[in-house]
C-alpha cells in the first residue's frame, strides 16, 4: 500500500514537473524575430520621421513605364532581334520581330492556385497551365514572334544556347 502512495506520488510529481516545464519553453528563434521586428519598425518610423517622404512631383519613371507598357501592347510595334555572339561579343542580326518577346516561363494562368489544407488552414499549391503543364520558374528563355520572309508572323523559341525556328533565319 506504501508503495502504491509512493509510486502514484512519484508519477504526480513527474507529471507536474513536466508540464512545468513545457509550459516554461519558448522558441528563442521567435521572440528574437518578434523583438528585431519590432526594432526595425521603430527604427523606420524614426527614419521617417527624420527624412519623410522622397519630394517626387514629376513621377518621370512612372510616365515611362506607362509609355512602355502602353508601347508594348501595340499590335504594329516591329523590333529587330539581335543575339550576342559569346566569341565576339558583337550583335549578330536574327531579324524582324513583332514586339519584344515573352519570356518562356510567362504564364497564361495564376501559376498556384489556393487549397485548404488539413486542420483547415489554407495553402498554396502549383497549378497547371490550361495546356496541363506546369511552366518552370527563372528559365532564360524567349518566345519572339519572328516575321518570316514573306512577312508573317512565326512563333521562335529561343535560349542563350540554342534558336529554335520554324523557317530559315539566315
């Protein structure tokens, strides 16, 4: 009977012990981040407070990238498409093009889509381009619509490497 006090005390003490100390742990790393959080948004309300806002009246940068979006989404805008020779590092001439191209991984879709996930949080997850392929991130290529001889335009795949075209360039 002794021993059952003693064993059932023990436990007790075990127990409360343990759940003592869990409740004293913190994760470090995230009161660190919470204090440098806070530092840093102190120190930008001081900054703010001290310099203000840049005097911008003109908005010179804002008005040349309407001009250029407004440039490219021209139907009749023609370019001329160069490559940079790697032995010479000269422009060699590929030809005329309509616009300025679209970088290969340019997608057609949002490129995640939201899901809820289990516990019911919510999470993103890739999704497929209406062709069903998921398009890859930072690749270096360039779709340009190439006008063929006869003027046409002509979808050309082209990497720093490699020019993939449906008619003869040269």
């Amino acid at each position: 009977m002794k021993e059952l006090k003693l064993k059932k005390l023990l436990a007790a003490v075990l127990i409360t012990g343990t759940a003592f100390g869990l409740l004293g742990c913190r994760i470090p790393d995230r009161d660190a981040e919470k204090i440098m959080n806070k530092r840093t948004k102190e120190a930008m309300k001081e900054a703010y407070a001290q310099i203000g806002m840049p005097a911008i009246k003109n908005f010179q940068e804002r008005k040349l990238a309407k001009m250029i979006f407004e440039l490219r989404d021209r139907e009749d805008l023609i370019c001329y498409a160069y490559l940079k020779s790697d032995y010479t590092g000269k422009l060699v001439y590929l030809g005329k093009c309509i616009g300025y191209g679209l970088p290969y991984s340019v997608q057609y879709t949002n490129p995640m889509q939201v899901v809820r996930l289990i516990g019911g949080k919510y999470g993103t997850i890739p999704q497929a381009d209406p062709n069903g392929l998921y398009m890859p991130t930072g690749l270096s290529a360039t779709w340009l619509m190439m006008l063929d001889k006869d003027g046409n335009p002509r979808p050309v795949y082209i990497e720093p490497e490699i020019v993939v075209s449906p008619f003869p360039l040269h």
